[in-house]
C-alpha cells in the first residue's frame, strides 16, 4: 500500500506578530519538527503556518489538490478557532487535532518563556467546540512528543483518517445477483456511497465468461504451475477439473483487474446451472482473497467492502461465519462453504487443495485449498445499518485456537473462545444486531476500531 498522504496545518495567534515576534521563529522550528515525525509516519505532502483565516483558506486548498489522506493541524500556540473553523468544516479531508508539544512536564522553575512556547491546549478546545457543534467528525491525540504510547495513538488515528480516504476509493464488484432472501446484509447502496464511500459495480456473469474464453493454454499451464508450488495438491483432483478451475481464476483475476475492483463478492447459486460457467471460481476466489482482496460470500457488498478496508489498514483479513457453538466448551465453530485466506493459515503443512462435488450433478466440481489456521488473538468485526440506515461498526475479540477436527473438511474452519460464556457472546452479537457475516483481523484491534468508526461517522459497539 502506498504511503499515507499528510497535508500539516499550523496555526498561531496573528497578534502575536506584534506582542511577541521573538517566537514566532520558535513556532516555525516547532512546525518543522512536527513534520518531521509525520513525516516517519507517510509522505507530509504540503506543511504550512498559518495565522489568519486567508491563510488557512489557502493551505487547506493546497492540501486538497495535494490529494492529502489527512489534514494534520497544530496549534503553535494559541490562536482563535475562527480562522480555522469555517474551512475545517468544508473540507472533505479526515481531520486529525495533533495537541503536541516540546514540554515533557512542569517543574517548580517552570519560565514564562516555557510557558510561552507551550500553551496551545486552549486552541485545541476552541477548535474541538466548533467541530463538535458542527457535527464534523474529527480525531484527536494529546500528548508529548517523544512518548512512545503518544506516538502509538497518533500512528491508530492517521490509520483511522485514512480509513475515509480508502473508503471513498473502493470498488466492489457484485458478480449476479445476491443470495435470495438473506436481509441482514441488504443495504442502500447509494447511501453506502454517501455516507461511507464505497461504488458497487454490478458485473454480469457474461463478462466472466468473455475472459474465460479468452485464457490462453499456457497461461493455464502457468497457474497450474503456481497452485502445485503453493498447494500440496490431493491426488484425487482430476486434471481436467483443475485446469478448467484455473481457467476460471485466471478469467476472475483479470476481470478484477479490469473493473479495478479492490473487493469482490458472489452468490455460488448464481453458478449453479450457469450455461456459459460450469462451476463456481472458488480457487479463483481464494487466491483474490489472499492477494487481499476484499470478500464476502452470497453477495454481501457491505463486509466485501469493510474486508477490503480492514486488509489495508491491518495487512490481512479473512471473511468468515459463526457456524455452530460448542456450549459444552464454551468455543465457536467458524466454518464457510469454500472461501478463506489461505495467507493467514498456519506455516506448515501447506493447504491442501481438494476437489469438491458442486450440486447438482449438471455441475463440475469445485477446486479449494483446506487448511488450519494460524492461533492467536484476534478481533472480529462486522458492519450493519440501524433503523435510520446509520452505519454500525460491531466488534469483539477472541483466541483462534489450536483445536482441530479428526473429520476431514472440505473448507477451511477455525474454533474461537473468548472471555466468559459463548452463550454470552452470541446474546451480545444478535441483540446488537450483527450479521451472520464478520471479518477477522490478528491482534487486539478494538481501540483502533473504535478511532476508525469515529472518523467513518459510524455507531461503534464493543461487545
């Protein structure tokens, strides 16, 4: 992923050009020293101070042609919300208030001029008020500069400012139609691109075809190629079957390509009986998944784009399902029809790619890698829409275990337990209206998640 793109926005007290002109050099050295740690942390594409309105008006439009992921602003030193307000409001830049400063702590010969060069908390609040006033989302991270737990929380919100900017650049390609009745993941996908961002592109399953007919043989031969140094492949997949699968992953990469889709989702009924597609592209999938592509099973745009998302702000991402709990072991059964992250299974052994029946018999079977996935940490997130179409940003975290099954599986699973009873969890999740569908990320995320629908302007519930 490229790096993030930061616009930094000083401001200070435009009187104080005439009461105290012997800072106003301090200020500025202040400023490029601020950028300087930004710019650790991205590319600082425009840095600026500013001490009145019609400078601000000029520095904020600098960074929108800049195409900045976040506007960063700093106050100096004090300065009146004012100058800064009416523009901040305007843009469509993520704002993130950096309340940074020089001064580690006050002691008892704390000067007039440290007091002087540190006292820009009074702006920041000035400025909070008015964006909260206008109902302008923003970030906000306080603290000295040189504090590892404060540089922590600055890199979670630039994460978080950038999670509008690769919002608003997704692309999720709906193949067919979405699964018939299934209403917990139905959206409004206007409002999905108003107020979240992503654009939805219907493709018809006319134009997988068109690529399919197009892969040449060798290039067939490539890919089966790449799936033997990747897979441990079963002796039981015929030839034809996987040649026929990689055609048709072949024939998925390059409409993705084609489309500029960075998300992708499907109903496998749309492949059952398809004329011109005998079979579902279910390695084809698995691959755009493990490429970090965004997925989601049965037509679900909603958590194919929040699964693109979440793999670019954290590395790796896997649609996944609660499929049966086990009370007696307070654990929880996840498992799907064929789709997983194969980049997120455990090192060894390789996934084993298996050939599946696909009903009904007209059919050609399916070709999908099985494995275990690697335990530890981690945090499950979903998205939904509440009674007035607001987006909710659902999460909790969980232990992936190291429990596994003696029958074997025809699609990858994973057992979770988190703290307390499973039945507990469960209760949570339905009554805080969760879908059936979630994505995983490693690690505890839910502090970083909760930076994220902020900025997203989403509802955020933490079970």
């Amino acid at each position: 992923m490229t790096p993030c793109r930061i616009s930094l926005l000083g401001l200070c007290l435009d009187l104080y050009h005439t009461m105290i002109p012997e800072y106003i050099p301090v200020y500025q050295e202040n400023l490029e020293r601020y950028g300087a740690i930004l710019g650790q942390r991205g590319m600082l594409v425009s840095r600026r101070l500013c001490f009145r309105r019609d400078e601000v008006d000029a520095a904020v439009s600098d960074a929108e042609a800049a195409d900045a992921d976040v506007l960063v602003i700093v106050y100096l030193a004090y300065a009146p919300s004012m100058i800064a307000l009416p523009r901040l409001v305007r843009t469509h830049l993520p704002l993130l208030i950096w309340n940074v400063q020089n001064l580690a702590g006050i002691t008892p010969d704390f000067s007039a001029r440290q007091r002087i060069e540190n006292h820009a908390i009074q702006g920041h609040q000035d400025l909070c008020n008015g964006l909260v006033r206008a109902r302008r989302p923003f970030g906000l991270a306080s603290g000295h500069n040189a504090d590892p737990r404060h540089l922590a929380a600055l890199d979670d919100w630039l994460a978080a400012c950038r999670a509008v900017s690769l919002s608003r650049k997704l692309r999720v390609g709906l193949l067919g139609r979405p699964f018939p009745g299934m209403g917990d993941f139905g959206v409004d996908e206007t409002l999905m691109a108003l107020r979240w961002g992503p654009d939805v592109v219907d493709i018809p399953m006319a134009d997988l075809a068109a690529h399919f007919e197009a892969i040449a043989p060798s290039a067939v031969d490539a890919e089966i190629a790449d799936d033997h140094a990747r897979f441990d492949i079963d002796p039981a997949v015929e030839p034809e079957h996987h040649r026929y699968s990689a055609r048709l992953a072949l024939a998925l990469r390059r409409l993705a390509a084609e489309r500029n889709l960075h998300a992708f989702t499907t109903n496998f009924g749309s492949f059952v009986n398809c004329p011109s597609i005998q079979t579902a592209p279910f390695l084809g999938i698995n691959h755009l998944i493990a490429a970090n592509h965004g997925y989601a099973g049965e037509g679900n745009v909603t958590i194919a784009a929040l699964d693109a998302l979440l793999g670019r702000l954290f590395g790796q991402s896997n649609f996944c399902e609660m499929f049966t709990p086990d009370y007696a072991n307070d654990r929880l059964f996840f498992y799907h029809m064929a789709e997983g992250n194969y980049a997120m299974a455990r090192p060894a052994p390789p996934p084993r790619l298996i050939q599946v029946p696909f009903f009904p018999d007209s059919c050609r079977p399916y070709l999908t890698p099985v494995y275990r996935y690697e335990p530890g940490p981690s945090t499950f997130v979903n998205l939904t829409t509440d009674a007035e179409e607001r987006f909710r940003l659902i999460a909790f975290e969980a232990d992936v275990t190291d429990d596994g099954l003696d029958e074997p599986m025809t699609a990858p699973y994973f057992f979770i337990r988190a703290a307390g009873r499973v039945g507990d969890l469960i209760d949570a999740y339905g009554m805080a209206g969760g879908t059936h569908h979630l994505c995983r990320i490693r690690g505890r995320r839910s502090d970083q998640l909760a930076r994220i629908a902020r900025m997203l302007g989403m509802d955020w519930v933490r079970l």
